[in-house]
C-alpha cells in the first residue's frame, strides 16, 4: 500500500500548527520586548529625574557619582558597565519559566513577580 498522500497531509497539518505556533511565540515576544521597552524608558526617566535633583540640591558632582558607580559596577565582578546581582532565576507563578532574579513581571506572560526585590 501507498501511504505518501497520508504522509504529505499530516505533513502539511503538522507545518501549518508549527506555523501557527511560531507566530504565537513571535507575539509574546513582541509584548515582552515592547513590556520591557516600557520598563527601560520607565527607569530611565526616575533615574534622571533622581540624579537631576541629587545635583541640584548638591548632594554630589557627577564625577563623584560616576566614581561610585565603577565601584557597584565591579561589585558584581564584571566590569560591563552592568550590575547583575548574582542569585537563583525566579519562577513565574503563571507560567512556570525562569525570568531574572531583579524581575518584577515575567518577561514571557507579564505576570507580577511576587517577592521581589528593590533592585
Ligand atoms: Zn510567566
């Protein structure tokens, strides 16, 4: 007996649920990048907005603070221009995955990370 019809159509039903799949995930990831982008420009703005008022209300210069950032930059033992704060990945408890231990959604579904440290 000659089964490629068969073959060719299970073949054709597993590549359009691949498909479809695939644009699911490239979805979620879209979110999550456009999630984190919000994030990112978030801090951005209460991280200028902070130092704006440390410098006028004198609290530093900004070679002081540039000093005390190389040293918290090299606190993590990476001279990057990071901070990564060594620790277990945090479980979503939505969807199961592992996101950072400093998340505060998960980068997959948004859940809110329950527990979380300041920073
Ligand atoms: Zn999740």
């Amino acid at each position: 007996m000659h089964y490629g019809f068969v073959s060719r159509y299970h073949n054709s039903t597993y590549n359009a649920q691949q498909q479809t799949e695939a644009q699911s995930d490239a979805r979620h990831a879209l979110g999550a990048v456009d999630r984190l982008e919000d994030l990112m420009t978030r801090h951005a703005l209460v991280l200028k907005t902070l130092l704006t008022f440390c410098e006028q209300k004198g609290l530093f210069k900004e070679p002081e603070f540039l000093k005390l950032m190389e040293e918290i930059d090299l606190s993590d033992g990476v001279a990057d221009g990071r901070y990564k704060p060594q620790g277990q990945p945090r479980e979503c408890v939505a969807c199961g995955r592992k996101n950072r231990r400093t998340a505060m959604r998960c980068m997959y579904c948004g859940e809110d990370i329950k527990e979380r440290d300041v920073m």
